[in-house]
C-alpha cells in the first residue's frame, strides 16, 4: 500500500532519505568517463541554486523523511562558498557527506571537521601515475594519493571509488585490494555506466564477476570474507583477512540494486533526477524562485521512477544508445 502523504515514497514502495546534491558543474580534473574531450556547455552562473536555495531545497527534503545529504559535483570543493553551504546544511538533522576527487581537500580539512563532514568518498582510478594522468588529463597523482593518506591519519572515514575499465585498469584490481592491506579504506570498484559523450559500450565495461573471478585467484578462498552490507547499500562488500580495509563492487550494470533504492539526485542547476539513468528532469528551482511549493513537483518527479535503472531493465536496452544518449554526462548530473 503506497502513503500518497509521503511525497517520497514511489509506486513500488520505495522511501528516499538519500539526496545527492550537486553543487557545481565545473571541475579541475576532466576524467574522460565523466566529461566529453570536448568539454560540456555549462550553465549560466544566474541558473545555478545560490547556496541559500540549496539550503531551502534541502530543508523540504528533510521535512519529508531524508536523513542523508551527499554533496558531489563536478568538484564541490572549487565552489567559493563551500564553507557558507556547509554550515547552513550542518543545521539539519541529516548525515552529511562529500564527495571529492581530492586535489585540493587538504585545504578544507578544518571546515569539514567543524561541519562533522567525517565520510568522504575520493575518485581515483589507477595508482599509476601516467594512467591517472592519462584518464584525467591533468598531473596531479600525487597530491591526490598523498591527500587520501592525510584523510586517513586526520580519522575521515574515507571510501575510494574507481570506474573500471576494459583495457585501461582492470590490471590494477588487485594492487587496489593490497593497498587496503595497511589502510582503513574502502576501495569500491564501479562498473562503467553509460552517459552522454563517455563513448561507453559493453566491450569496454569489467563487472562484478570478472573481478571476483580475478580476486578468487589471487587469495585464497578462506581469505575473502564477504561482508554484512548497509541497508540500501549499492555495494557488495568485502575484506581480506587480516587487512585493515575493505573493498567493494557497485554493480550498476549487470546486478543492479534498485530493489533497495532511496537515492534521488538535485542537480546544481536545480533539477529534479529520480535515478541516476534516467533522461527525465524535473525542474524545483524555477519553481522555488516564482514563490511556488515544490512539495508537488518532488512528488510528481518520485512517483514516476521506474522500477530498474530508468526504465532500462535489461542489459540489452542498456546497450541502445537511443536510450541513454539524451542523459547528462556525469560531471553535470553530479557522482
């Protein structure tokens, strides 16, 4: 039986308590699964949420029943006001959190700490130096790699995540694990996902059983000990023995979690995403700056998602470029 008073329960019974707001568009690295080589139109400065509209935007949410904010991007960290948005969201009462591909984060440390920021998911995709290079078209390797390590020894809960790709880092799997042998970190692997201009294909994409295939070759099976995962985790979770951290698969593509999904995503330009898949927006900002409630429109936007990955529910509607094409590309819907 749906609540139709709980304005964030879908058709399939589904409660969301997750929003994942992105703050900016822009960015200073260009990973290439994220952003086109040619680069994105980004949206005028006057189109983007103040960071007052972000705060009352998010207020409705947590009115209705979220309990968890993520700020993503493009790269939260380079917006100005970052510290002025910290604080207003620290106001409510929700778990925040951030994502960051960690360039510059060594910077914020003392205002995340103040806004009781403590977990933190980092972007990094190879631990070579040239690869990293190459997949983000910008040198900076070793700040980021030296940054995680400062996250750690400052006591964030830190997740690294890591898009897999045939033929570029699907060789680095294990060297990911090991570097969890010494670190309390969570190093999650993610199946490429198609988006607008990442040039994906299936060929290109390593799933969750190619690398359980690789790790059951390389520990022994009484090592690998399969972790209890959160409740709406998208992330099947494990350890090896002894080591400090963990790892994880986010398995997108070929076993999706949408069973479990509570996460809805607000863009930096005030639109509405139900799934992270689907081309559908809905528009609070225009509505919020006219005086007009939005309660409706989220509503409206949850009540129509789809059951599985925005209507693609099988892998072979996946592979339609027809299909996804008309989606962002990640860096203007945010991670």
């Amino acid at each position: 039986m749906i609540d139709k008073k709980k304005i964030l329960q879908d058709l399939h019974g589904r409660d969301h308590a997750y929003l994942r707001i992105s703050l900016i568009e822009r960015c200073n690295l260009r990973c290439s699964y994220c952003m086109p080589e040619e680069g994105v139109p980004l949206s005028p400065k006057s189109h983007l949420m103040t960071n007052d509209e972000i705060y009352e935007i998010a207020k409705t949410f947590v009115k209705h029943g979220v309990t968890k904010i993520r700020l993503t991007g493009g790269e939260p960290l380079v917006r100005k006001d970052i510290p002025v948005i910290l604080k207003q969201l620290a106001t409510l009462p929700v778990e925040l959190s951030i994502t960051s591909n960690a360039v510059i984060i060594d910077k914020f440390i003392p205002v995340l700490k103040e806004y009781g920021v403590n977990n933190i998911n980092v972007s990094l995709d190879s631990l070579d130096a040239e690869k990293f290079k190459h997949i983000t078209r910008r040198d900076q390797f070793t700040k980021v790699y030296n940054n995680i390590l400062l996250l750690v020894k400052e006591g964030f809960n830190v997740k690294v995540n890591a898009v897999l790709m045939k033929g570029f880092n699907e060789n680095e799997i294990i060297d990911f694990i090991h570097f969890t042998k010494d670190l309390p970190v969570s190093v999650r692997f993610i199946e490429f996902m198609p988006f607008d201009g990442n040039k994906w294909d299936m060929s290109k994409m390593v799933s969750y059983a190619d690398v359980m295939e690789l790790v059951n070759k390389e520990f022994p099976e009484t090592s690998i000990e399969r972790l209890q995962d959160a409740k709406n985790d998208t992330s099947k979770n494990y350890k090896i023995k002894d080591y400090k951290g963990s790892f994880a698969i986010i398995s997108s593509v070929t076993n999706p979690f949408c069973d479990s999904c509570n996460r809805l995503r607000l863009t930096a330009n005030g639109q509405l995403k139900n799934c992270l898949f689907s081309s559908g927006e809905s528009d609070l900002l225009t509505a919020l700056r006219a005086g007009k409630p939005i309660e409706p429109i989220i509503q409206n936007a949850v009540h129509a998602k789809f059951k599985v990955r925005g209507g693609m529910d099988t892998l072979e509607k996946l592979q339609e470029p027809k299909l996804h094409n008309n989606n962002r590309s990640m860096i203007t819907i945010g991670g």
